[in-house]
C-alpha cells in the first residue's frame, strides 16, 4: 500500500503529528500510527477515535517532558509508535540524562546471539 500524499493524511494523524516534538519521516510514521492505532483497538477492545485519542493524549504529555524536548534523546515518531511508547510510564521520560541517545544502538562488546529454535 503506497503511503499517502500530505494532502491525505487524515485529521487525527495531522493532530497527532502537530503534536508530537520532533518532525522527522512523516510518511513512516503515518504508517506507524496506522499500526499502532490497530495494536491499541486489538488490545483495548476501543475504537479508531479513542485509539487515536489515546495516542495524541500520550505524546501531549511525552512532548512536555524533557526527553520530549531534547532532540537527542527524543526518537522519531516512526520508533515512538512501532516500539509503542506510548505506553511507557511516563516517569521514564523524565530524565533525559540517564537514557542512551535516542539513536543509540546495541551496547558494544554484545555478542550475544539469539538462540536457535
């Protein structure tokens, strides 16, 4: 399915989007919100509107926090949704200086590999 053109996101997205702090890969993260939006109807047995509701009402708050408001450690709102940090607790958002950067990768020296099945 191709993304849409701006012109066609819908309003709850251009909500979340206006809302949430770093403006970074729009068109992944329409497609991430998309995804979330079905994982949180699935899980909480809601609707489109509240799933959405619940999304804008996460980043108004992750937005306000310092992690929020550094761009350092704030992660695209692609990662946000797919890792579904919206349903983070909120005091993890807190201090932006006990976090890796938000690009941050795996730990070096980690060579652990996941077992075979």
């Amino acid at each position: 399915m191709e993304p849409p053109s701006i012109a066609t996101y819908c309003k709850l997205f251009e909500q979340w989007w206006q809302t949430y702090p770093r403006k970074a890969g729009k068109r992944k993260a329409y497609q991430a919100w998309v995804a979330a939006g079905r994982r949180i109807r699935a899980a909480r047995k809601c609707d489109a509107e509240e799933a959405a509701g619940h999304m804008l009402e996460r980043a108004t708050a992750f937005s306000a926090t310092p992690k929020g408001q550094d761009p350092k450690f704030c992660p695209h709102p692609a990662t946000w949704l797919n890792q579904d940090r919206f349903d983070d607790d909120p005091k993890c958002w807190q201090d932006a200086g006990d976090a890796l950067p938000a690009t941050a990768g795996p730990a070096e020296g980690n060579d652990e590999i996941l077992p075979e099945e």
